[in-house]
C-alpha cells in the first residue's frame, strides 16, 4: 500500500518577520523583544536584556547545580521580566495580543498587575490576549519563569524568555494565524483556509484557492517558495508556502514529488551550543546551513518542537524536518519532567505545534514521543493512538505519524501494536531488527531515528538495501550543551563509564555530533556525508590519535577514536600511527613527504593506513584507475591520481586568523556575526593542536555575545572576553547593537601576531 501526502507549506504570519498592516497603519505585528527588565530569583537588582534571552548561559558552570550534567551544570532558578510599552488611540478597538515563541518555563504574564495568561511547557508557543487588561498610554507588562524545579529536561533546556516575543494588533475580527492551512488537492490547486475570530469570539471560515500550471515543487536540491496574503474582514495574513508530494511504502520507499529519496538525517537539540537556548535568528539560520553543508538532507527536532525560525530556514535552505513534541509521557525520566503535565496538557501542547507548523514545507512527519518509559503497557497503545489521531485530525496534508521506539532488553517484538499506531515507525539503535521485522509485518515502514555515529556504513546499507527502511538520524548532527559526556573519549586515570554512570563535571556538553561547537565538522561527517552523497565530497584524510600518546584512550557507546586533521605528533617519530582515507575513489594512495607510503583498495569508502610517523607532507590521493601500483614511485604505472588532499605538520603558533561569516551587520541589535578564530604558524599553516588563551576586544556598535571553543571539558565562562582555544581554533560571537557604524573586533593572544576583522553595521 502507498500511502500520500500532497503538501504545500506556509510560514506562519506570527513567526516570520513580515510587517503586513491592516486597514490602519499600525503594523500587523511587531517585534516585542527590546528594552525588557530582567531580576534573577526575585531579587531586586533589575538590569536592561533584549531578547532572545536566556539567564543560564550567563551563569557559572558549577558541579553542584541543580540541573546537574543534564542541564550542563549550568544555573537555573526563577526569574521576572519586564516591559513598558505605548499604547496611542489608534490601538482603541483593536484586538492586542502578545505572541511568546517560547518560554523554559512555567511562565506566567501579567498585564498592568493582571495575571493575562501563561504556559507551562516550555517549548510551546502561546498566545495571551492582552485587550482586557491595557489602556491608551503607558502599560507594563511582566512575565515569570520559573526553571527552580529540577530536574525537569534531559538536555540543556537554558531559562527564561529564549525565543522572539511579537505584539499582534489586528481588527476585532482578525484570521486566526494558526487556523491556517494550505492544502493541495493536486499539485496544481492550492487551497488556503483560516478562521476569521469575530468580536464576539465566533468563527467564520475564510479561503482562497490558487491555480499553478506549471508548478515549481519544493525538494531540499530546489527549495523553492510562493508567496501570497490571504484578506478577511479588513485583515491581511502574508502566507508563504511551497508544493511537494510525500509517497512512502514498504514496496517504494520514500518517494518526494515521485522520485526515491532516502533520509540522510541528523537529531538536533534546541541550543546554540556557546550561546546557549537563545534562538537568534542568524544562529538558527546557522546551524542549518551547517546541516546542509554536512550532507544531511533531514533533520530531527529532539525532542521537542524547534523555534519558528529554524523551520523558516529549513524551509527556504531545503531540509526536511522530523517535528517532535515530546521526550517522554506519563512515566517520568527526570522528577519534574513532562509526566507532571502531559494528563492536562498533551492536547494543547501537541494542538500547539501541528497547527502552528503545519504550513511549512520542510515539515514532513510528526513525532509524538521518544523513548517512553511505558512502552510495554498496554496504555501506551491509546495514548500513541490518540496523539496520532490528534495529528491527522489537526493536519489535513495527511503527514505520516512517527514516535521513536527503543529497547535494551529482549522484548522488542511486544512493542508491535506500539508500533501499528504510527505510520512510519521509528528505530533508536534498532534498525538491526529490519529483516526479521519486514518478515513479521511486511506493510511496515521504518527509519533509524536515532543510531551510534560509529556505525555510519552499517545504517546506510540498511537502508541503501532496504525499501521499507527509509532512511537514518544519526545522534547527533551537532554537538549540544547537557547530556554531559555523551559521545566522549577518556583516558586512564579520568571519570569511567558512560554518560550516565556518575556526575561527568567537568565534562558539561555532549561530544556525539558530527559538528562541534565550533562549526567545525569532524573527520566522521566528512564519512556520513561521502557515504549518502556520492556526487558530493570524493576525498578525505583524518589521523587516528596514537594510542598512550596522551593515555590510554577509552571509547563510549556513542563516542568514535579520537580523530582530527593532525599531523604534528611531536615525541612520536619512528612510532606507527593510523591515517584514515575516506574516498569515492576505487583505490587511494598515500604519500609522506614524496615518498610512496602504499596503495590500497576502498573498502566501505575507506582506507586505513599503518606508517611510522615522520614530521612533514602527507598526501593522499584518490586514482580514478583501479590497478594497483607495482612501483614505489608515484609516477611509474598507470593510476593516476585524480584528486588529492593533504595535511603538513604546522611550526609553532605565531598567528591568529579571523574569519567572519558576513560582512555586514543589521544595525538592528538582533542580528549576529560568527567569528572563527585559527591558529596559524610562520607559513600560514593550521596548528591543529595549539591551546592558547585569547583575548578579544569588540568596538563599534556591536557587543561580544559568546566566546568559546569546542572542548566539552573546559568550563571557563562563554561570556568572558578571555578563552582558551582547543585544537587551534575558537569562536567568538558578536551581536549588533542597534547603531550603524563599523565594527571592529580583534583577537590577541601571548608570543601570537594579533588578528582584526572589521564589519559594516548598517
């Protein structure tokens, strides 16, 4: 059976950053995030933040916090907000409402000293009407968050108002933003429908139906988007939207606008690694151009919905995005966590992000659940059953139902009628069960929606080899803050075990992603990705680190070898070392300073190489011809090389480079710059492994955000302007100021020659 899904998409009026007016000329909405006031645990020491913000990241890393390694060791408390605003007469007879993205947690709003409403969960997105409670004139709003029960997340939550706040001003009669559907009856017909929300509380439908000749459909290689309004009752709602169609079935696989598609996928985390929970919208942008330029062409939210932001991106970049609302149901996993909500709060919360993201092209599945602890009680059937229920009755696109099923004991087969609520069942760590499982239910698709990064070769053939599994999400795509030490690597004499087993500190982030904390992808993502995108990538070299040469080293279950682009080895000359080739090439060779290491033949898209180590070039290179080489010179037989790739051992770090991602800043105290800083020798050569500390100065109208390397055991502050660097690199984060003018910031570092790059806010 081939189950479809014809799909549009459109990015919510309240999350994108459109400034549509109604019959008046007060905008639609507006961005609500400056000038707030902000006191930690109720105290009285007030001081100016603009959102995005998030208290945590500021705090200390302590061994002892409450959130403990989960939260990354990092503080959390309670803490108040506070905003005036103006209200003119032109505002009388509206309807006025503030729009939250997303408070961590437990938030309460108040209004001229009226409580107005408030959400619990804290990655929901909520509306508080605040028509009743304001005046013409000066109006004070107050928000309370309240993050002080711990533990209540698995993973770096960070605290406070972390995502955009908007006013919404619209006529009493105003379209309901999330009311908004786009439906495709076929792929030339677009129907947009919405409620209009009368003064009285009623609702009267509304629609518009489009007609696409020759329509241009949205896939990740060709993102491509339309762009209407959709006008009732004196409102107007912009709808941006893209066509597509989603086929899956056990037979055919994946099928996007009908041609085969596997699911190169990574889990993220909400954060933004040095800067915290704060969804910015460059660093949301950000991290998935990161995801994109690592091969992935699919992303998994874990475990909880993702800022607005980040599915406009993945919209308009081309990722296809797995949206999940929950970690856990009723049995809990940290003491005040979902389970203390989900009876009373399930449907809202679930409703929340099926109808808010809904619109959007990227989104392709729904997930309710990851990992339930109930998973062998029969409760859990209805309950999957009425979350996917609530999907398919909230989302008229028909969007397949997912939740991610795991076992570490031998009852796996009981979870079969866990699995037949969900239209594609998800794997974690399972997709070793794919065979035997097709045997016993034939109809079931699958994907891998969490796997071991040391197994990439494994779950791509998996699924290469398998229609009814149809793709894989590695754990993680990115390096993320709390889970602390997931992913490591140790050595003798340092905390045993898994992430897990005891208190990690100082270990205080996760290690598993294919991308550290820094932006840089590791020697594994150049593997996944030359493995799924074989017109990408063709060529890469990476050093396995020596045995003992800085300790025994010790593996975890989703940590890989130590491994990097280094060639300085300083100590370990005549000793043997390990160089991995990953290549698309037949057969790869390797040279070390001219002289013809060996040749071998590909296998799994890689070659591993035995040498004792010698300072100097190493060269491989990937031969188009498939003979081997009888000959100890490069030149004597007939393979030629056809690409190649090197790394030099570096001299001592005398230099600092700095590369920025943009030239220009909006000068609107929103917008950020992300400043790798390397360490270079005389010759303007990398230093893989120089560990300085930096310093950084930041002038002009910008202010340094975040300054931070990707070591997860390093627990200097990210908000100080001095940091050491790890493995020869570092970033530095700069957010603009609201002012125009150029900004400069610089890096200095003992016996370094500084480095300066300068940026146009405007």
């Amino acid at each position: 059976m081939i189950r479809r899904s014809v799909l549009l998409i459109c990015l919510m009026a309240a999350a994108a950053c459109c400034t549509a007016a109604s019959r008046n000329d007060i905008e639609r909405q507006q961005l609500f995030d400056d000038n707030w006031r902000f006191a930690l645990n109720d105290s009285t020491q007030w001081r100016t933040v603009a959102l995005p913000h998030d208290w945590s990241i500021a705090g200390g890393f302590d061994k002892d916090a409450p959130a403990g390694g989960d939260g990354a060791y990092l503080p959390t408390g309670k803490g108040w907000y506070r905003k005036t605003f103006t209200l003119t007469k032109a505002h009388q007879d509206k309807t006025l409402r503030l729009y939250f993205e997303g408070v961590y947690m437990n938030a309460e709003v108040y209004v001229n000293g009226q409580r107005a409403g408030g959400h619990p969960y804290g990655y929901s997105s909520f509306f508080v009407d605040i028509t009743p409670y304001v005046t013409t004139g000066r109006n004070e709003v107050e928000v309370r968050v309240d993050n002080s029960r711990q533990k209540n997340c698995r993973w770096y939550s960070g605290s406070g108002i972390y995502r955009h706040v908007w006013l919404l001003t619209t006529p009493r009669r105003y379209i309901d933003e999330w009311s908004l559907s786009v439906t495709t009856p076929d792929i030339h017909t677009v129907c947009l429908k919405a409620e209009v929300v009368t003064a009285d509380g009623q609702r009267k439908p509304v629609s518009k139906t489009i007609r696409h000749d020759q329509p241009r459909l949205w896939s990740p290689d060709d993102p491509y988007l339309y762009h209407t309004t959709l006008e009732a009752e004196g409102d107007r709602l912009p709808v941006t939207y893209g066509i597509r169609t989603i086929e899956y079935s056990a037979e055919r696989g994946l099928l996007l606008n009908g041609q085969p598609l596997l699911l190169n996928g990574g889990c993220v985390h909400h954060d933004n690694g040095i800067l915290g929970a704060a969804a910015f919208d460059a660093a949301e942008y950000r991290r998935v151009r990161m995801l994109k330029e690592a091969g992935f062409n699919a992303v998994r939210t874990s475990h909880n919905p993702p800022s607005e932001t980040f599915l406009r991106a993945c919209d308009e970049l081309g990722l296809l995005v797995i949206d999940e609302a929950f970690d856990g149901w009723r049995e809990k996993k940290n003491d005040h966590d979902y389970s203390t909500l989900i009876d009373q709060w399930w449907q809202h919360d679930l409703s929340a992000m099926v109808m808010r993201d809904r619109c959007h092209p990227s989104v392709f599945c729904w997930s309710t659940g990851n990992e339930v602890i109930e998973r062998k009680k029969i409760e859990v059937v209805k309950t999957a059953h009425q979350m996917a229920a609530l999907c398919h009755q909230l989302d008229e696109t028909h969007r397949p139902v997912t939740s991610a099923l795991a076992a570490w004991d031998s009852d796996w087969d009981i979870y079969d009628p866990l699995a037949a609520e969900h239209d594609i069942v998800g794997y974690n760590y399972m997709i070793h069960k794919a065979e035997s499982d097709h045997q016993r239910v034939p109809r079931r698709v699958m994907m891998q929606t969490e796997s071991f990064p040391r197994d990439a070769w494994r779950n791509y053939r998996m699924a290469a080899d398998h229609t009814y599994v149809i793709g894989d999400f590695v754990w993680t795509a990115i390096d993320y803050l709390g889970e602390s030490g997931i992913g490591r690597w140790y050595y003798d004499g340092e905390t045993p075990g898994e992430h897990w087993t005891n208190p990690m500190y100082p270990w205080h982030a996760a290690y598993c992603g294919d991308i550290d904390l820094t932006g840089r992808r590791k020697p594994i993502s150049h593997y996944r990705s030359m493995l799924w995108n074989p017109d990408g990538e063709q060529l890469y070299m990476a050093v396995r680190e020596p045995d003992g040469y800085r300790g025994r080293v010790k593996t975890t279950m989703w940590g890989t070898w130590p491994t990097s682009q280094c060639w300085n080895w300083e100590g370990h000359e005549g000793k043997p070392i390990d160089v991995e080739v990953y290549s698309r090439y037949p057969r790869v060779r390797l040279t070390l300073n001219g002289q013809v290491v060996g040749e071998k033949p590909t296998d799994q898209c890689m070659a591993t190489f035995t040498l004792p180590y010698q300072p100097g070039e190493l060269r491989a290179e990937g031969l188009a011809d498939a003979q081997p080489a009888e000959s100890q010179t490069p030149q004597a037989d007939g393979a030629q090389p056809a690409k190649s790739v090197t790394l030099q051992t570096a001299g001592k770090a005398e230099a600092i480079r700095l590369t920025a991602d943009r030239t220009t800043l909006k000068a609107d105290g929103q917008d950020l710059a992300f400043i790798t800083v390397d360490l270079l020798d005389a010759r303007g050569i990398p230093h893989p492994a120089a560990a300085p500390e930096l310093s950084a100065t930041v002038s002009g109208p910008a202010t340094l955000a975040a300054f931070g390397n990707a070591d997860i055991k390093d627990c200097s502050p990210l908000s100080d302007a001095r940091h050491r660097a790890w493995q020869g690199r570092a970033l530095l984060v700069v957010r603009s100021a609201g002012k125009s003018g150029t900004v400069s910031i610089t890096v200095r570092g003992d016996q370094l020659k500084p480095a300066t790059v300068k940026l146009k806010a405007k």
